[in-house]
C-alpha cells in the first residue's frame, strides 16, 4: 500500500499500459494478428490462429513468461512495477518468437 500511495506511481502505471497497448498493437500489425483487448496492464492479444501454446513454449525458453488462455490468445499481466525497458524487451522477445512461427505457417 505503501508503493502505491506514492506521488506519481498510478500514473506512471497507466503510462506502462498505454505503453505496452501501443507495442502490443504495432506487433499485432507486423506480424497480422488481430485486436489487442484489456485495459491498463491486463491486456489480450488476439493471434488469429492456435499457435498460444507454442508462443508460450517459445516465449519461456527465452526468459518470457506469458499465458495463452485460449490457443488464439495471448494474455499479459506484468506487475504494476514493470518498466518501458522491459516493455520494450518483452516485444522484442515476442516478436522474434511470432517471425518464427509465421515463417512456419
């Protein structure tokens, strides 16, 4: 409770979302996905086929830890802590994961 009544915390944990909503959103365009649903740090995105558990797998293998509810959807909840660094490293661990499987496709 302490974090997060500190001056500026809550606002710096919806700039991470916006943050994590844009590169989700230039990742789902790149890589022809779909909607990318949620608010705040709870986001989804929709992968337009059932490759979640193999984005899963191959996410895990290189340091990424994300759930795929369903097998055509991915779901992100960092910590309200998270910084655009790891934003960033996680879209990038992300995309390298979606070239490969869509080069399998």
């Amino acid at each position: 409770m302490e974090e997060i009544a500190k001056p500026g915390f809550l606002a710096g944990v919806a700039e991470a979302g916006a943050h994590l909503a844009k590169r989700l959103k230039e990742l789902s365009q790149q890589y022809q996905c779909g909607e990318v649903r949620g608010r705040g740090l709870l986001l989804a995105l929709n992968l337009q086929s059932e490759i979640g558990p193999q984005v899963v797998g191959l996410a895990l293998q290189r340091g990424l830890l994300i759930n795929a509810p369903r097998a055509d959807t991915l779901r992100f909840m960092p910590a309200l802590t998270v910084t655009r660094q790891e934003i960033d490293r996680m879209i990038a661990i992300l995309g390298e994961v979606l070239k490969m499987l869509r080069t399998e496709i």
